[in-house]
C-alpha cells in the first residue's frame, strides 16, 4: 500500500534509512542520492512524510549512501547505549568519501567534510564492530570507519581489492565479514583496531639489515644476512630430512657451520613482489648499503654494498677480505648487474654518497672513492678516527660520522684543493651510539644503547670555521 510518493527532480542514484533510535518504532529520516548531484534528506514520520528536510550538493553524483549512528556513552542509568550524534556518509563517483552531520530533531545537514579514497567510487556497507555498527568502504582498497575512544577513525585496511561485503555472524565467528573479490568469496575478520599504521608483512630469507629507495624508481633495496643458519638452497632440504627423520622414529642432528649466509633483495614495496634476488656466496655477508651517482658517469644511479668474507668475533675479531660491490640497475630498476668488486681490508660497515663520489667507512678509516672502469678508485683517506664508523651522513659539503663506543660524532670537512679529509669538530661526551641522523647543517640527533635520545649542535663559531675553510 502506497502512503505517500515525492517526485524527484533527478533519477535517484542511491538511498539509506537512518537507524530506529532507541524507544521508536520507525526511522526518522530517508537520505537520497541523485544523479543532479545533490543529496536529500526526507522525512519518515507520519505528519510530515516524504517532505524535503534538507539539500546538500555535492561535487559528482553519489554511487552509495550511509547513516551511522555515533554512541558516546554506554551504560547510562537505563544501561542502554546514548547515541550522541547522527553522521551521514556519501561515497561520490570521483572516489572521495562525503561525510556530514545529521540534526536528529530538524534533519538539517551541518560540518561537511570530504576525503579522498581512492579512483573508485566508493561502496559504503554497514558492518558490526566490537558490538558497535561502523563503516566498510570499498574503493580501490578497503577502508573502515569505527569509533574508538570517542573518536571516529577512519583507516585503510590491509587486504586485497573487493566489490560487495556484508557482515554475518556465527558460532565460530561472532563478528565477520564476508565479500567478493573478482570471482572469489572472501570471509575475513576486522582486528587491531585502533592502530594508526597501515602494515603489510613480507617474509623475508634471512634477518633485514639495512635497505635504501631508488630515488627515481622508487624501489626498495634491502640486504639481509645471518651468522650460523643454513642457505636458502639447503634449508628445505633439511627441513625434508627432518620431517623423514621424525617420522621413523629417529633422531637427527643437523651441523651448521658457523659461516653467514646473504643476500640483495630489490623489492617493490607497493605490489609486495620481489624483483631481484642475488645470493651472496662463499661465506660473505653485507653490512652496509646505498645508492650513488658517480659524477661524469653513464651508469646513472648505481648502487654500492659493503661485504665482508669470513667475519668472525671469537676468539678474535678476524676476516678474510673486505669488497665494495657496485651494481648497475637494469630491466627499469627492478634487477641488479654486477659491474665490478674492489677488494678492501676491512669491513665496510658505512657507505654513503658524497659530491659525485662514495664515502666508505672501512673500520676506522674514512675513505674516499671515485669510480673506475674496473674497480673503484682510492683519492684520499683519514686514518685519525678513534674507533669503527658506524654511519655516515652528509649534508651539502659537511660530513657527520658516527663511531662505535664512547666516541659519539665526528664532523668532517672535504679540502678538494688539497684532496684531504680532515676532522674539524667532535662530540666532548663520551656516549654508546646505537642509531644517529642528520637535523640540519650544525645539529644531529642520536640515541644510545641506554635509551636515551638527545641533539648536538656546533657552536656558531665553530659551525662558521667549518663552512668556510674549504
């Protein structure tokens, strides 16, 4: 039985009811969506029905409409949950998300705001969350909007691409969700809700180390490296003995020997694929990465990773060798070729980029290359350092090293005229560095292995020595 009808002024693109507020038998509000891009809140209540209660615009047609009813309190002196306000959300055809508050006594539409999703129009779907209804939004990623701590969140999830969701609940699972992606059905559950970072877990074969971007392509570069594990070639294989093994009732030890295992991952962060993997062999491990531009050069963006073969720390710190890879990217930066190896006589435990040219901290020695046809080029060097560099940084033409133990910065400057590395300032405080990094032309930031975290700066003067002895 038809009660009451409005004409639209525009085809009618999408619509939602508001939620029944508690102690009422029937919705007080219709949200409609058209292709004039507006949307229209009608009234739902007998005296009134089907009357224009408010107008809003927008800036494309609306794909999905959404009323979410915010709950500030719980457990009042009824016990029951006391909305505190009425939000209606619309997912427009340009992929931006439409959010407004609805007056819950005059259906006026108040505090509009607005926020880009993704190039999909979004899909808005009613979902339960920690007992509480919240928002799943579908454009080209999944988004949830929730209430947590009295404030509404908005966060992207971490799963694949998804047309339509619904939210069910079963025995074995109280709160779900079940959706389409392509021609698959998918059952997911939402967890660690309010977490403010989006993560994405990649197994990687050994223990990360360092990892730099490709300035251009931006591609992730990563070394990874472990003292006393086996290969990735036998590691399967011993797992197959293992389990063979267990099976027959017998016990098997496995022998490693107390060799490293590495290797050169270029990953492409945003499709989570592994593009390139170089297994390094023979006992070497890398230790330090980065990318460079050798000046005068054809190569472009190289990069440079430091290896050491046959490390070891007991009974005596020794090793075979020390290198310098340098690699060439290719296939549009998602694979590495070898262009040479420079043998050096210490471990590279820092690399870094400076003026056209590598800086390498091999041990306590500060060392300056240049590129060669088939090894790198030695120019200078400063053998003063009282301990292993353990970073580098630069910034413009000031160099700032770290060293291991008791020693904190170094402040370093280039004299091309005489081709000489020389040490202007350090720190007076003896400090245990873990991490450090760069703030500005006199400042660094470090942290130690105590927990403490603190700023060093240079005195004007000292600072303007610097800079202008050159």
């Amino acid at each position: 039985m038809e009660v009451e009808k409005n004409e639209m002024s525009g085809d009618v693109a999408c619509l939602d009811i508001a939620p029944t507020p508690e102690g009422r038998q029937r919705s007080r509000f219709l949200a409609v969506g058209s292709y004039d891009n507006t949307i229209r809140i009608l009234s739902l209540d007998p005296e009134d029905c089907m009357q224009v209660l408010s107008l809003q615009s927008v800036s494309s047609p609306p794909e999905s409409l959404l009323f979410l009813e915010v709950q500030a309190s719980s457990g009042g002196e009824d016990g029951a949950d006391h909305p505190a306000s009425l939000f209606l959300n619309a997912g427009l055809q340009s992929g931006v998300l439409f959010r407004t508050v609805v007056d819950m006594v005059t259906g006026q539409l108040l505090d509009a705001r607005s926020r880009f999703l993704g190039l999909r129009a979004p899909k808005l779907f009613s979902i339960l969350v920690r007992g509480r209804r919240a928002m799943l939004c579908l454009s080209s990623r999944p988004w949830l909007g929730y209430v947590h701590q009295g404030h509404f969140l908005l966060t992207p999830l971490s799963y694949e691409t998804l047309e339509y969701a619904a939210s069910f609940s079963s025995d074995q699972c109280a709160e779900g969700v079940v959706a389409v992606a392509g021609d698959a059905l998918r059952v997911f559950t939402i967890e660690r809700l309010g977490e403010t970072h989006n993560e994405t877990a990649i197994p990687s074969r050994y223990t990360p180390r360092k990892f730099v971007f490709h300035p251009k392509k931006k591609l992730l570069v990563t070394i990874e490296s472990d003292q006393g594990a086996f290969p990735a070639e036998l590691r399967e294989s011993a797992k197959k003995e293992c389990f063979e093994a267990a099976g027959q009732g017998e016990n098997v030890k496995m022998e490693i020997e107390n060799g490293w295992v590495s290797c050169i991952r270029v990953l492409d962060h945003k499709s989570t694929e592994t593009t390139c993997l170089l297994e390094l062999q023979d006992n070497e491990a890398a230790f330090s990465i980065c990318t460079v531009n050798f000046h005068d050069k054809e190569y472009g963006t190289l990069l440079a990773v430091g290896t050491a073969k046959g490390l070891q720390f007991w009974p005596k710190r020794s090793l075979t060798a020390g290198y310098i890879h340098i690699y060439r990217f290719v296939k549009d930066g998602k694979s590495l070729e070898l262009l040479h190896k420079t043998q050096i006589d210490g471990v590279p435990l820092a690399l870094c980029q400076f003026q056209g040219r590598l800086l390498a901290g091999i041990g306590s020695i500060l060392r300056l290359y240049d590129l060669g046809k088939r090894r790198l080029l030695r120019k200078c060097q400063n053998k003063l350092f009282p301990n292993t560099i353990n970073s580098i940084h630069t910034y413009r033409d000031r160099i700032m090293s770290e060293t291991f133990k008791r020693f904190s910065f170094h402040y370093c400057k280039y004299r091309r005229d005489e081709n000489q590395l020389y040490v202007f300032a350090d720190d007076s405080v003896p400090r245990w560095l873990t991490s450090a990094y760069h703030v500005d032309f006199a400042t660094m930031a470090g942290a130690d292995k105590f927990g403490n975290i603190y700023f060093v700066r240079l005195p004007q003067d000292v600072s303007d020595m610097g800079a202008g002895e050159a």
